[in-house]
C-alpha cells in the first residue's frame, strides 16, 4: 500500500507546479533590475564610433532604452510607432544595437528612419546579458537617477505605449 503513495504524492506535487505554471503570462518575463541601477557600460555609437555611450551620459533624464537589430522582424513591427515618438518628442529614445553587424543596422535605419537620440553597438552582447535580454526587441524604462523601473518584452505596440509606458514616463518625470 505505502508503495502506491509515494508516486500518487509526487504526481500530486507535479500537479500542482503545472496548475501554477498555467496561470503565468508567457510574456511576463521577471527583471532582477527593476528597482535597481543600470548596469554600467562604456560602448561606441552606432553612427560614430569615435563616440561613445554610458548610461551615466542619460543622467536626470527618463529614458526608453529599446534593444533592437536589423535581423530582428519583431523590431520591425514597433519601428513605425518609434519614428511617429521620435517626432513628437515624448521620450528620450537611446537604442542598443544588439549582436548585429555596423553596416546592417546602419542600412537599416538608413531605409526605415532612425528614431533614436543615438544607438550604441553592442556586438558581442555583453550588454544585452547584463540587463539580462532573452531575445530582442525588449525595452527598458530608466528613471533620472538611473534606476531601471520597467522591462518591456517583445515589440511596442500603439497600446503597450498608451497604456503602460507613456504613462510610466510622465509620472516618472514629474518626480
């Protein structure tokens, strides 16, 4: 009898897991830099590499921090709305262009617009594994002190904007 209880208690507790992990948004991918600084990184600018980019060069400004590349079709669905931001000026848009070849991305923003305030190359993705992205695009909402505040995962869409991140970029200007 004890024999049959042990596999009916351990099909129960994976049960269990399962039930839980059914009621997760896929899409909800947790940060362990919310709340936290920015990591810290020092990397050339796309369009002159002469130049570089810090976060700290962002200091007292809220920023959106979009991690894209021109392999990346998801990049291309929210690059419409990017252009359209850019010209309205409601947020500082520094891009990171993520394990993508200078003359790629350079040519692709040449063709679809550049919406960025600058981009910096991340070629190797160090970058990108700091702020630990599983794929591109994802965005990061950093606060004027630096403080990563929200994480995007996946393309910005028109209502992801409206409802989430320009509302989160306005209260977090005003402190």
């Amino acid at each position: 009898m004890s024999r049959a209880i042990i596999p009916l208690v351990i099909f129960l507790v994976l049960s269990v897991f399962f039930a839980i992990g059914l009621t997760l948004d896929p899409k909800e991918l947790p940060s362990a830099l919310i709340d936290k600084p920015a990591p810290e990184f020092n990397l050339p600018q796309l369009a002159s590499p002469e130049k570089t980019f810090s976060p700290a060069d962002m200091q007292g400004k809220v920023w959106m921090f979009n991690v894209w590349a021109s392999w990346c079709a998801s990049c291309r669905q929210e690059h419409p709305l990017f252009m359209q931001l850019s010209r309205t000026g409601e947020v500082n848009m520094v891009g990171l262009n993520y394990k993508d070849k200078r003359p790629d991305a350079q040519k692709w923003l040449a063709q679809l617009g550049d919406p960025y305030v600058l981009s910096a190359a991340d070629v190797r993705g160090d970058v990108g594994i700091d702020f630990g992205v599983y794929g591109v695009p994802e965005t990061f909402i950093i606060d004027k002190q630096g403080v990563v505040r929200h994480r995007h995962v996946g393309p910005v869409s028109r209502q992801s904007w409206e409802e989430e991140l320009k509302p989160l970029i306005k209260r977090l200007e005003q402190i």
